[in-house]
C-alpha cells in the first residue's frame, strides 16, 4: 500500500510549527495507541503511520529532503544495504513511548504474519511554473532519484544464476516463538526479517537488496490550465517494489509562481490598470494586457476610480472543462506628480470653477460632509 502525505496523516499545513506538528501527533497518538484498540489492526496501522510523519517532519534535515522528493527523500533502505525501514515491522518506542509510557505501561507488540514483499513508495516531485506555463501548458522534464530494480538480478535481490531459500530458523514462517515461563510469545525472524526467505549468495551491486539507487529523467505532460495545488500521476513511475513487488506512482504537486501583473481566482485573472485623471473625467481608450497580447479598454466619461471591467474570455481555460474564464481590470485614477508652480497654479483655478456655484461635480464628496455635519448635530443634542 502506497504511504499517505505526511502533512495529511498528521492533519497539519505546511507550514506548521514544530509545536503544532507535536501537539497533532499526540492526539492522533493517543486515538491510535494500540493499547486503546486491542486487537484493531486498522487502529495499529494508523498510529504507526502517524509516529513514522511525526519522526520525519520534526527533524529539520528529513523534513527538508522530504518536502522536496517526498517519500524518496526519507527512505532509509537507500544505500544502506539493510532491511527494515518505515514497513510494517516498525516497533511502538523510541520518542512515543516516552510521551505515552507512564499512561500505557510502555507495552509493545512483535512478531506477526510472514511479511510480504512491499509495493514501492510513491514520489511526489515539487513542479514551480510560470503563470504563462500554468495557462497554456508545456512539456517538462524532470529529474528524479529513486529506487530501481536492479538490473544485474532482475530485482530477486540473489546473485545472478543463484536463487533464495526457505530460512532454516522459521522454515518459511516468518516468524519464530519465544518462551519465558508459562508465556509463549510470537516475534519476527531476526534471520529473515519476516520474509520467510533468505539469500545465501546476495547480488553483488545490490548487495541483496533487489533495488539500487538511480536518478531518472522524465518528461511530464503539463496540461494546459493547471493552478497550484493540481498533481499529475505517473503510474509506475515511483520506486521499485521489494522483491520484484509493483513500483510505485510519482505525483508531479504543481505550484504556480505569483506574477508581476495578474492575479489568479480560479479560471478568471484579475490586474489593476492606472489611468490619468483626464482620461477618467473626460474618457478615452487604453491598451490592457492579456496573456494573449494587448487589447483595448474604453474608459467612458465620469470613471470613477477602482471601477472593474470584465474582459470576457480573456482568462484562463479550465484543465476540467472547456469554460474559459475572464479577465477583471480594475481601473485606478493616479494621481499627477513632480507638478510645475504653473500647472499647480492651473489645477486650483479648475478647482475654483468647480467649486463656485455647485457642488454638482463632487456628488460623492458632499454626500460625505453632508453625513459628517449631520454626525456632529446629533452628537450635541
């Protein structure tokens, strides 16, 4: 079974904190603890997976190598030549026991079924695109490392003309039993790890791992119209299972850089657009940008400032459907600087006119300082 995203597990963005992450890890702990669910298999795996996300994303190292290649980045089994790692053969200690041990005893489980060759972990590879690549879409290519089957023994982790064996402790069980007193208890094969199988004469480049390390190139598809947070499956394209085990997936998490002029919402694209304060009193034509080009904007006479226009089909083409979203200009009057005496001189001449007989030109502004007088009368009743 593929691992979940660590973030998910534990219920936590991000960007959470160190305190935050610790204080969803012993909630879920405390739901999940085997010693609350005897005999819940589902319970047992649960806390498991919430103690292996707790591990690796409070170690500022792991959780670094993690946001970047996923699962990959964290894997122990990679070059070290062992068995073990995040399977399900991970004990109940270490950092759990003591936040839980006083309450529980400090109880553990061992042993079990014979442990069958796991299906690789999925990766997930962390894609940054323009907006421009994110609307239109591309082909991209990636490079990625990861655990693959080895060529020199086809994964069988046995020397090439050899094969594996039936383990002489467990004869095949995967397990064996220890007795202490009138208890018979059951623990894994420290032999075969669980497997029920040994390699007499492991592959040399491998050393009987069945799998080496390796960075591939990949060309991904980017579909056109994707936004931060879509993801891209590559089926098979994640790491090599145990054993001749099925590879696991690759997920491409998509995420789409801010941009100097546009905002996105979905489908539709939003910009502020300055214009003169002439072209807003009197009107004119302007020249927009549009991620097809330039269009142009008619601004009637009497535009007040943070008007919005709808630019219809100008926005972007969903990735689900065939709708195409629009583009919103918000218009903002600016404001003349570096100004000459002259043309302040000439500014407070036109304000003068508009100011003599009427206040007709401002409607808003007098609305305003009408509300205000009244404001203050009532305030001295």
């Amino acid at each position: 079974m593929s691992k979940r995203d660590y973030y998910e597990v534990l219920g936590v963005g991000r960007d959470s904190s160190e305190r935050e992450i610790k204080k969803a890890y012993k909630k879920l702990a405390m739901k999940f603890h085997p010693d609350r669910n005897p005999g819940d298999k589902a319970a047992e795996a649960s806390f498991k997976e919430v103690k292996e996300a707790y591990e690796i994303l409070t170690d500022s190292d792991k959780k670094a190598a993690y946001d970047q290649f996923g699962h990959a980045g964290v894997d122990p089994n990679r070059g070290a030549g062992g068995h073990g790692g995040f399977g399900g053969n991970a004990d109940f200690g270490d950092i759990f026991g003591d936040v839980f041990g006083d309450i529980f005893g400090g109880g553990r489980r061992g042993g079990g079924r014979q442990r069958q060759a796991a299906r690789g972990n999925d990766l997930r590879y962390n894609l940054e695109l323009s907006l421009e690549e994110a609307v239109r879409g591309l082909t991209k290519e990636i490079r990625i490392p990861t655990l693959a089957a080895c060529d020199e023994c086809d994964g069988s982790g046995a020397k090439k003309g050899t094969s594996t064996s039936t383990c002489t402790t467990c004869h095949g069980a995967g397990q064996v039993q220890m007795q202490q007193g009138f208890f018979v208890t059951q623990q894994m094969c420290p032999t075969c790890h669980g497997r029920g199988k040994i390699i007499p004469d492991p592959c040399p480049k491998c050393h009987g791992e069945g799998r080496v390390e390796k960075s591939k190139t990949l060309s991904v598809k980017i579909p056109a119209g994707v936004d931060t947070g879509d993801r891209i499956r590559l089926t098979g394209e994640g790491e090599a299972g145990e054993f001749g085990a099925p590879a696991g997936d690759l997920y491409v998490q998509v995420t789409v850089r801010e941009h100097s002029i546009f905002v996105r919402d979905g489908n539709n694209l939003y910009c502020e657009v300055p214009i003169s304060f002439t072209t807003a009193a009197v009107g004119g034509s302007i020249e927009v940008p549009t991620l097809d080009g330039k269009v142009t904007l008619k601004i009637p006479a009497e535009t007040q400032t943070g008007r919005m226009f709808r630019l219809r089909g100008k926005g972007v083409k969903s990735v689900r459907s065939h709708a195409v979203g629009d583009l919103l200009c918000k218009v903002v009057m600016e404001t003349p600087v570096n100004l000459s005496e002259k043309q302040k001189d000439m500014l407070r001449e036109f304000e003068a006119t508009l100011t003599a007989k009427s206040k007709k030109h401002s409607p808003k502004a007098e609305g305003f300082f009408d509300g205000v007088k009244k404001f203050f009368q009532d305030l001295n009743k």
